[in-house]
C-alpha cells in the first residue's frame, strides 16, 4: 500500500522542488570547474579551446536538469494523488527515457567537440570526470523520489 506524505507537511511545490534542486546544483556548479580543471591538466591552448565546449554542456545540462525537474514533480503531483495507474505511469516514463536519450546525444556531441578541442585522451578523461559528478548529483536527485506502487 502505498503511503501519503503526513497530513502536517505541505505539498511541495514545483517552485520548492526547482529551488532544491537549483540549490544543489548551484553547489556542485561552484567547485565543479575547479575540479574540472585540475583533473584534465590543461595547457593554456587547450584550455582556451576546451572551456568553451564545457561551458555550452554546462548549459545544455541545465536544460535536461529543468526537464527531468519538470518530470519528477509531475511524478510527485500523481504519486501524492494516489497509487499511480498505467495511463500516468507510462507518459511519465516516457519523458523520463526521452530526457535520457536526449542527454546521452548531446554528450555525444560534446565528446565530439571536446576530442577536436584537446583530442580523444582528454575529452574520454572529461566524459569520466563529468560521469563521476552526474552520478552524485542523481544519486541525490534519485534519493528523493519514491518508487512507483
């Protein structure tokens, strides 16, 4: 049986969940770059050609990070209603593999970017490190969603 939120808490909001999420970002975000930057190991003319390419996936994350934002809070409105039924679990799912799908190809086209920038060695070791941080970050986004009844 699935169990509701205490009668006591207030539902969040999709602007309460936005700025939790914006909050955690906001502090990944800050020493990301500098932990970016010491692990590639950067000279100066690879520097001047590679942060860029970084800075437009940093964008483009933010963008996915609103989708699935987005997402979750649509999955909290139907699970805070009640047990979610196959007619919402289904669309949900589906834009939660299409945000997937959609993040995999632009990371794609930033190795791609980032391999012409400072070659195949340092954009595969970026891929690792940008790996390494995306998975702390879901692991804190996943944390916070229950599962499906």
């Amino acid at each position: 049986a699935q169990t509701a939120p205490a009668a006591t808490a207030a539902e969040p909001t999709r602007a309460d969940i936005q700025a939790e999420m914006n909050a955690l970002q906001d502090a990944v975000r800050e020493g990301k770059r500098e932990v970016v930057a010491k692990q590639m190991q950067l000279t100066e003319a690879e520097a001047a050609k590679f942060w860029p390419v970084y800075d437009a996936y940093q964008e483009a994350l933010a963008g996915f990070n609103k989708r699935r934002i987005d997402n979750i809070y649509s999955y909290a409105q139907a699970w805070n209603a009640g047990p979610i039924d196959d007619a919402t679990a289904e669309p949900l799912a589906k834009a939660a593999l299409g945000i997937e799908k959609d993040e995999v190809a632009q990371l794609e086209k930033t190795f791609d970017k980032a391999k012409k920038a400072v070659g195949a060695s340092k954009a595969a070791r970026y891929l690792q490190i940008e790996s390494k941080i995306r998975a702390l970050v879901r692991f804190e986004q996943a944390a916070q969603v229950p599962l499906a009844q």
